[in-house]
C-alpha cells in the first residue's frame, strides 16, 4: 500500500504499531531468550536419539587415531652383565586410524544408557614412520607372565615350570615384526603348550599373542559402559557409573576401586574449570584425575586443558590420598608415576605409567637407556571447552611396561639384573575439527546471538517511537500543497 495514500491516523497507527511490536519482540528476546537459548542447547547436548550430540556420541564425527612407540630392545644378550644397563630406542610411530561405533544401547528410566564400542583400527602408512614389518625385540611375554605367576609356589611345582620352560619354548627375549606385536599376533610355542597342558594355574586366553590381541573390530573387548545421558541431571552427563555391570572394578578397595569419572568422548558443560577432571582407563582398568593447567585455542575457541600430574599414578607413596591403589597383597608396591596392572591383564606383570617414566620415580629411569621424557611429548592431556563440554583436544598417552625379576629357580631369569622394561607406549589424539568447531561457537554464542538480536529490535521500535514523535513536533503528519499536487499529477 503506497503510504502516501494513508491518511494520518493511518500513517500514525503504521509508525507506533510497528514501534510497538517491534520493541515488544526486542524486550521479549532480552528477557526469555537466555532461557530458551539454555534449553536449546541442553536438549543438544543429552544423549537421547534426535538430539545433536546424539549421532556423534554413537560414531565419532571426527578422526581418532592411535599411535604406538615401541622400544626395541638393542642388548638383551647383557642382561646378566651388572655393568651394563639394557638400552631401548624408540620406533615408530605406527599410527592406525580408530573408529568407534557404539552398539546394543539400552536406555534406562533413571537417565542412564548401556552400550558396548566396537573399535577398529586402520593401518596409515603416511601418518607412520615405519613398517608394520619392522623387527623389534622386546621380553617373551609368556615366559614372564609364568614365571611370574607361579612365583611363590613351592620349590617342586618351580622346578616342573622351570623344565618346561627350559623344554617347552621358554625364553628371555624374542624378535617379530611390529605389526605382529601390535594387532596381528604371531604363533608362540609356548602358548601352543600351555593350551594343550589346559590347567586353570596358568590361565592363557588366546591361540595368538600380540598386545591388543582379538580387539580390533571386537564389540565386547572393552565391555560395557552405562553412563548418564543428561536427561534427569545434566551435570552428569557423561558421568560412568557400572563398567561390566559393576560399580566396583574389583582391583581395588574403595574409593579407588569405584567406576567413575568420564570415557572420554562425553563432558558435561559448564564445567569447574578449578576442579580436577577424572577419566575412567580402560587399559589401566582404573581411574585417573587430571588438573587444570591452563587454556589453549583452537579455531575461535578457548579450552580449559587438564593434564596428568606426579599424583595422577601415586599409589601412596607421595600422596597418601592414592594409598587404595597399593594392593596390600603386594610384597613392595610400585613407585611413584608407575601402576600395578596384573589383575586386570591376565596376571601378566605388566605396570603402567606415562611415557618414558615421564612424572615417575627416577629409579626406573635410572636402571636402563634410551628414556628422555618431555612434557610435550608424553604428558597426558585433555582440553575441553567448559560451557558445553565439548573436548577440543585429547591425548591420552599411557606407556606399558614389564616387569623383569630375578629368580633363581628359573633358569631364564636367575643372574639378570632386575628393571621396569618398557615395552611400548601409545598416544590416543582426537583433535577437534574446524567444521565440528563452528558448530560448537555457534552452541557457545547462541545466547549472545539471541541478545544481540532482542537489542536491535528494542532500537529499531525505538527508532520508529522517536520518528513518530518528531513528525508530530514538526507537524509532518499532514499533506502539504505539494503532495496533493504530486498525487493528482501521478
């Protein structure tokens, strides 16, 4: 409608009337938008089907990739020279895509899920630097695992294992190809034996040994997981409460042998970024607290990062708070910076720590070369943006090392000089995504948008307020001569 054609009273209800909504949805905005905006965001956020972060929690929107650096052992033949330390050099890394693809989910009425992951892994040889056919020699995990099973038996069953160690493909070391040690397995005499002696004394659960030996593409390797969705208490989100069924892990009494803390690939937002930040480890079958150390920014955004600390891997002996993570079972608990692994890896000695003995008690460093831990290299991180918990940056490194004993009832381990030999550390990094990255700005500023948007609207039904009135002061709600003149000429 051509405004020119409107009366006065027209022209006045059009001005203060757009003024009036105008101004009325601004306002509107500035006042419930915050909540709409949170409310939006949360029902995001939750793990319920149709949400946002829904897919991505089922399947990782983003590459996963896990990197081995495995030690290879460049003198094991001096092991019983007291004068001379065993020497590691690092190889690798051999760098394999991960996927991860969540399966068997089962909701629960109290705002919790159980699923299974089913984890696969790629070779990338352009991310690698070295073959899957490389040699590396490292300790015969299976002669170490017996020898250190049967450790406290009596001197007879000893000198029965020791015979069959002796005859049956026991030894100190053994050379294969890293492929082999990392997923593909190799065949061992040894275990060709100990299947077909079949006794629950020794208890080997493969055909195949290597490290992550079946777990690629397995569903029920890692277990099950039941987490809170956010549904009922969003602070929550995330949070694991049974692994396999338990609250309990099993390994150790109370509170450190509680499941709980996050998986790693779901936070809750608005998080205390002074508070520590707890991780469930499924390759350390425990839990570890991280503390905040900072920010870093990536594509626009600013996350809180939390890291490893000489407490993180303390069982006692600096932190008394850690001392439940000493089994009491144990003749001599592990140093600072190093984790008794055997119950939940089969009985094998195996300890964990951070990479190199990074953070751990110079003694094991001190016992052998070829360590140089690096706090960027080898400490563990985790960088989460703390409004909608979304993780920016993760590196989860964790070193796995055996323990080499002596023992003078076995032939293989009676003059050796006694260490932590690391056999391998792994890096598991999930960098965030620059598209994935826009759409985490865009959850973080949604409330800013809304308001900026409730302002603009308040001063354009400002704008149209004052127009009105200042047409009204100078009297311009009127034709004059010259529009009448104009409307009959058109």
């Amino acid at each position: 409608m051509c405004c020119n054609c409107c009366s006065v009273t027209q022209r006045k209800a059009w001005v203060y009337g757009s003024g009036t909504i105008t101004a009325a949805l601004g306002i509107l905005l500035l006042v419930m938008w915050p909540s709409w905006s949170e409310t939006l965001v949360n029902n995001n956020l939750i793990l319920v089907p149709g949400s946002e972060s829904y897919d991505s929690w089922i399947e990782a929107p983003i590459p996963i990739y896990l990197s081995f650096y495995m030690f290879n052992w460049t003198n094991p033949e001096e092991v019983n020279n007291p004068n001379v330390k065993p020497n590691f050099v690092e190889l690798g890394p051999y760098v394999y895509l991960e996927k991860h693809h969540k399966e068997n989910l089962t909701h629960h009425d109290n705002g919790t899920v159980t699923y299974y992951e089913r984890r696969t892994w790629y070779f990338d040889a352009e991310r690698s630097n070295g073959r899957e056919d490389d040699l590396i020699t490292t300790a015969h995990p299976i002669t170490a695992t017996v020898a250190d099973e049967m450790r406290h038996s009596n001197k007879l069953i000893k000198k029965v294992i020791n015979f069959m160690l002796n005859r049956e493909g026991g030894m100190l070391y053994t050379t294969k190809k890293a492929g082999d040690w990392i997923f593909h397995g190799y065949e061992d005499r040894l275990i060709d034996f100990l299947n077909l002696f079949n006794t629950s004394k020794i208890n080997i659960p493969y055909t195949k040994f290597a490290w992550l030996a079946d777990r690629n593409q397995s569903l029920d390797y890692d277990g099950s997981f039941t987490i809170y969705t956010g549904e009922t208490d969003l602070s929550k989100l995330g949070e694991l409460t049974h692994w396999n069924n338990n609250n309990e892990t099993g390994w150790y009494p109370a509170p450190c042998g509680t499941v709980n803390g996050t998986t790693g690939d779901s936070f809750p937002p608005h998080l205390d970024v002074k508070e520590e930040l707890t991780l469930f480890v499924t390759d350390t079958c425990r839990f570890m607290n991280l503390k905040p150390n900072g920010t870093i920014e990536r594509f626009g955004l600013t996350a809180t990062e939390w890291v490893g600390t000489e407490e993180t891997l303390d069982s006692g002996e600096n932190f008394p708070n850690q001392q439940c993570f000493c089994d009491p079972k144990m003749e001599v608990c592990p140093k600072t910076g190093v984790v008794d692994c055997k119950k939940c890896r089969e009985n094998a000695p195996i300890y964990a720590s951070f990479p190199h003995f990074y953070l751990a008690d110079e003694s094991y460093r001190n016992a052998i070369t070829g360590m140089n831990p690096d706090y960027e290299k080898h400490r563990f991180r985790v960088a989460v943006e703390p409004t909608t918990g979304i993780p920016l940056q993760i590196d989860g490194r964790v070193q796995i090392n055996l323990m080499i004993t002596r023992d003078k009832d076995y032939d293989i381990y009676r003059n050796v000089n006694e260490f932590l030999m690391p056999l391998f550390w792994f890096e598991q990094s999930a960098p965030l995504t620059e598209e994935f990255a826009k759409k985490a700005k865009l959850l973080i500023n949604l409330e800013s948008y809304g308001r900026y948007l409730g302002i603009a609207l308040t001063c354009l039904g400002g704008i149209f307020f004052i127009t009105g009135i200042t047409l009204t002061l100078t009297k311009r709600w009127k034709r004059s001569a010259n529009d009448d003149e104009d409307m009959l000429t058109n």
